[in-house]
C-alpha cells in the first residue's frame, strides 16, 4: 500500500512575520510515530509543507493529514484534492479533536484524541475494508509502542532533528489549553516505560535532545527515574516545565546533571487574578524570581511564556512583562496574544459570555485578538505584543539581560543564544536553503554546555529549596 503523511505548513508560517527558521525546528514526529504502525511492505511518504514544497501530483492509497488550527483550511483543501484523486483521507490532531463535525466533512474517517490505540486499530479495519467514519481514542498507554519511524524524517532540514516525547499530556488543567480537549474520555497524563524512553534516547546520534513534552517534570517519580539512566549518556537537552516543578524538591537539579541546560517555563501572567481566570493553579503564590534563580544557579537557560490579553492587564503589562524578563536574565521569551481555541473552557466561556469576534481559524496564531477584550482594546494589545518582541530583542536588552547572570560563560552563553537566534537571520535563511541546517547542531551543542555550578559556599541552591516550600507572593 502507498501511504502519504502530510504536516500542511501553518498559516503562520507564510505570514509576514514568517521567520523560517522558527518553522524547521522540528521534524512531525506525530506523524513518524503513526508511520511505525504500518507494515514495512507499505511505501511510506511523509512530508512537512514547512520545510520542503508538497508533492500533489502522486496517488497514494491512503493519505494521512495533521490538522492544527491555522493548517486547518490548507489541510482540508489538500484532504479535498487525494479525495478527487481516489485517495482514502484520514484527518486527525489537536483540531480536528476540537472540532469533529467541520473536519469530518473532508475526510473519510477522522480521529479524535491521540492515535496509539485508535490507528492500530483502523489499519486492520481498512484491511478488512470496514474502516469506521470516526475513531475515539479511549486507551491511554505508551506501553508497547514501536519505535517511531525515524528514518522517514529528512535530518539535514531540521534544526533541531533529536526531538523527542516520553510523555503524553500534562496533570494540570489551564483553561486556555488543548489539553483537557485532546484528552477528554481518557487518561490526560501518561508516560513512557523508562527503559522504553531510555532506549529511544539510545538510538538518537549526537548529543542534543529536545524534549517535546508539555510537562518533563510532570510524573517526578518517571522523571527522577529517566534522569537517573541519562546520567553517563553525556546528552545536553532542553525541554519544558511549570513553575511550582522547579521549585519543589531536588528533581530541577537532577535534570541538571542529567544534562538540562535551558527550559521552557510557562509564566504567562504575572497576575493572581488572571492566573485563576486561566485555572493556572500552578503558578499560584509561586516566586517567580527564585524559580529563575534556581535555574540560573544550575546554569539552565530559560525560555520565559507570557499571554497577554488575560482580563485584568492593562495597558502596562508589556512594559512590565519586558523589564521583568530582562531584568532576570531570561534567555528567550515567547509571548502569545491570548487565544480561545475550540473546545478549551476558555473558548466555551468566552462563547456564552458573546466574546468571540471572529472565527476565521487563520487568525487563531496567538499574533491576532479574535475575542472581546476587557481592560483594553484589541488595537493597543495587538501593538503592544509587537512592541514587546521588538524591545525585548533590542540588543541593548540583550546585553543588558546577559550581564545580569553571575559567571562570564553564562553570560556569553546567553548573548550567543539569543542575539545568534533573533539577530542573525539571513544567515538561517541560507542554511535552510541551502539544506545545512543540522551542521549548526555542534555550535548549538556547544551553546548548551554545562555551565559550572556555584561553589557550596556560595550554591544558592539549598536556602532555595528551603524557601521554595514556603509560599511567596509576587
Ligand atoms: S501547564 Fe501547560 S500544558 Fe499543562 S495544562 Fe497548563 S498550559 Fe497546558
């Protein structure tokens, strides 16, 4: 059989902010996990719209399109043309769970939840020639699952190639995320087998990983287990986790030695109120500071996440949002317009309470405000999110930002990072074209290399740990 797996490119991604280089980070490794349930007899054509042009012209038995929301439209069109063409089209992902009836209407069977009990399953139906229209996942476990087909992936194009997931979900619940949507009906938090993760990160070459995972510190007792078996494998990596996880206990400095050298922290709001409009719990009474000192001691750089637009900002928050960042020395920051997207609470809320504006799903790229806002409007939270990129990338910002952490190398590990991923893109873009982009994989390695803690005199570490159980307020 002639299987053809599709990654339609993102609205976004063509839009005048395009930077491409944000765009061929990482391969679809959702699709690649799929691809390991189809027989190797099966003639396997996996393609990603962002980083190469899509060949519509072959006739497959059965294509296989990820939808999010800004692919959404360019996916059912090319859904509408393997149809034309005699293809069997399955649709499946965060939006096609979000919105079952519009993406039922271009696809043959669509599937809702994660893939890992429900494509087994439609493979031996579509063998038997009694594929279902729909498949609800209902069983949530990564026991068992074959090795992703990594081999379909084209390394060379991607930044980052060594990316990887050894959890599913995540065990909070923010109003605002896909999350509980995906995983209505089932487990919305699970993790790998250890030694499955452990020999999954084996196979990897090189020394860099990129932990996909909404959540690494999510299940301490799997992370403290994984971090345990990568101590000795000499990997750097980075990955993502909350505020509350950095501060409890001693797994943020296992991860350290097991190679951690920069997270993804999702801050959002520096507003108690807006927390609880968002269910962020996690972030509740948290301290932010000694979370970034804690991260800074143990020399992991950090990429800070803030929404704008939550109810009770006003018109300082972006100036307030930038100076905290540079002011504590974060790496990276990513901020996001507050976005509703189909099936979170935030969006049921917003609907009832006759909020949303627009339901052109182009526009849910979190750079558009697609709702009614509350304490300002829609204009000067669309200027001040351009604004706050802009000033936060100066590189008067950037070098104010780097000499704010205590060691040389920090320092110029932080300039490097930052001013080489914002100031330099030309130069991305000669390396995509050009098809060499993994050969900056070493530069980032070596980017990413351990920075020596403090010494125990001077290890902010301990008192952290001891205050970290006591609560702060912002
Ligand atoms: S912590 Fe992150 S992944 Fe988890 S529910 Fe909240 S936004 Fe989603």
């Amino acid at each position: 059989m002639k299987v053809k797996l599709i990654l339609p490119a993102l609205t976004e991604a063509e839009s005048p902010f395009w930077r491409p280089i944000k765009y061929s980070l990482f391969p679809p490794l959702g699709l690649a996990t799929l691809a390991a349930y189809l027989s190797p007899e099966d003639t396997i054509d996996l393609q990603d719209q962002h980083i190469e042009t899509l060949n519509l012209e072959d006739n497959p038995d059965l294509v296989i399109i990820q939808v999010y929301i800004t692919n959404a439209y360019r996916a059912y069109s090319i859904a509408q043309h393997y149809k034309k063409r005699g293809a069997y089209v399955i649709l499946g992902g965060l939006h096609v769970t979000s919105l079952p009836h519009e993406s039922a209407q271009f696809a043959d069977t669509i599937f809702i939840g994660p893939g890992e009990d429900t494509f087994p399953q439609f493979l031996k139906d579509f063998k038997n020639k009694c594929p279902e229209k729909v498949y609800t996942s209902r069983i949530r476990t990564l026991e068992g699952i074959p090795p992703i087909r990594r081999d379909l992936i084209k390394r060379n194009m991607y930044l980052v190639p060594n990316s990887i997931v050894v959890t599913r979900g995540c065990p909070h619940h923010c109003t605002f995320c896909y999350k509980d949507a995906f995983f209505e009906g089932g487990k919305s938090f699970y993790t790998q087998v250890v030694d499955d993760a452990l020999a999954e990160i084996e196979r990897l070459p090189g020394r860099h990983l990129y932990f996909l995972d909404d959540h690494l510190l999510g299940n301490a007792r799997f992370a403290y287990q994984l971090f345990d078996g990568m101590k000795g494998m000499n990997r750097v990596f980075q990955g993502a986790a909350t505020v509350d996880s950095i501060l409890r206990g001693n797994l943020i400095e296992k991860a350290a030695e097991a190679g951690l050298r920069s997270l993804f922290v999702g801050f959002e709001t520096f507003s108690p109120e807006n927390l609880k409009q968002s269910n962020k719990k996690q972030n509740l009474q948290k301290d932010y500071v000694l979370a970034v000192n804690r991260l800074h001691s143990l020399g992991i750089m950090i990429n800070g996440s803030f929404v704008f637009g939550l109810d009770s900002d006003d018109r300082g928050v972006f100036e307030r949002t930038v100076e905290w960042g540079v002011k504590n020395a974060i790496t990276t920051s990513t901020y996001h317009i507050l976005t509703p997207y189909p099936g979170t609470q935030l969006y049921t809320e917003m609907q009832q309470q006759g909020r949303i504006v627009c339901s052109d799903w182009n526009m849910y790229d979190t750079r558009h405000v697609v709702y009614k806002t509350m304490s300002i409007t829609a204009e000067e939270l669309e200027n001040g999110y351009h604004w706050a990129y802009k000033e936060f990338y100066k590189w008067n910002n950037i070098v104010r930002s780097s000499i704010n952490h205590d060691s040389l190398k920090h320092q110029l590990k932080h300039f490097f990072y930052t001013g080489g991923w914002k100031k330099f893109e030309a130069v991305w873009n000669f390396l995509i074209k050009t098809k060499n982009l993994h050969n900056m994989l070493p530069i980032l390695e070596s980017v990413l290399s351990k920075v020596r803690q403090k010494s125990p005199q001077t290890n902010k570490t301990e008192p952290l740990q001891q205050r970290a159980l006591i609560d702060h307020k912002f």
